[in-house]
C-alpha cells in the first residue's frame, strides 16, 4: 500500500481512519456471494450478508471534480509493513476497508492507499 498523505478519508459513524484497496487485492477475505455483491454495489443485497451486515459502511468521498459512495467493511485489524529506516510492523485496529473496483497503479507496485494517521 502507498501512503497518500491527501488520504483523510474517515467512516462517518466511528470516525474510524480508512484504507482504499484495490477489490482483486482482498479478494481471498470474502466468499464469492460476497464479493459478487460488492462489486456491484448492491447495498441491499450486501446488508443481508449475515457475517458483514454489522460491519458494512458507506463512506462518503471527494476527488477532483467527482463525489461519490465508496463501499467499506470494519475490519478487525491490519498490519502494516513498514519499510526502512524504521523496519517494524504496527497493527491497528478500528479501521474500515474501503473497497475500489479501480487498479492504482498500472505496473502493480501498489494495491491500495493508507492515511498517514495509520503510521503514527
């Protein structure tokens, strides 16, 4: 993942920090009646997963020129590598996933953005 210093993206309830993934990143962590309906943005369909209902959000998000709903999920914790100099590990957890049909980087360098919350 790439820290994206312009990430202040929050969940709205808990105000709990986010990270963006790329879908095909995470894919393994969901079954396929899941991500079926996650990737299709079918928020009804999505809220009667009996295993992610409570953990499901909606989250709210601005780019240059276009706002939208991105979908998210709370997870129960993440853990981020971080390279030299420090070279350690830090888990975290309240954070929700959100989920991008989007591939960031076109030469596969990077699968996703964290906040620079999320390294303190």
């Amino acid at each position: 993942l790439l820290v994206d210093s312009g990430n202040c993206l929050t969940d709205p309830i808990g105000g709990m920090p986010v990270v963006v993934v790329q879908i095909d990143y995470v894919r393994r962590l969901f079954s396929n009646d899941e991500l079926q309906k996650m990737e299709l943005m079918a928020i009804d369909a999505v809220m009667q997963l009996s295993d992610l209902s409570e953990r499901i959000r909606l989250l709210p998000f601005q780019t240059v020129g276009y706002r939208g709903l991105m979908l998210g999920v709370r997870v129960d914790e993440i853990r981020i590598d971080v390279p030299q100099p420090q070279a350690k590990t830090r888990s975290k957890t309240d954070v929700v996933m959100a989920l991008s049909p989007q591939q960031f980087a076109a030469d596969g360098s990077y699968h996703g953005i964290i906040s620079p919350l999320l390294l303190v």
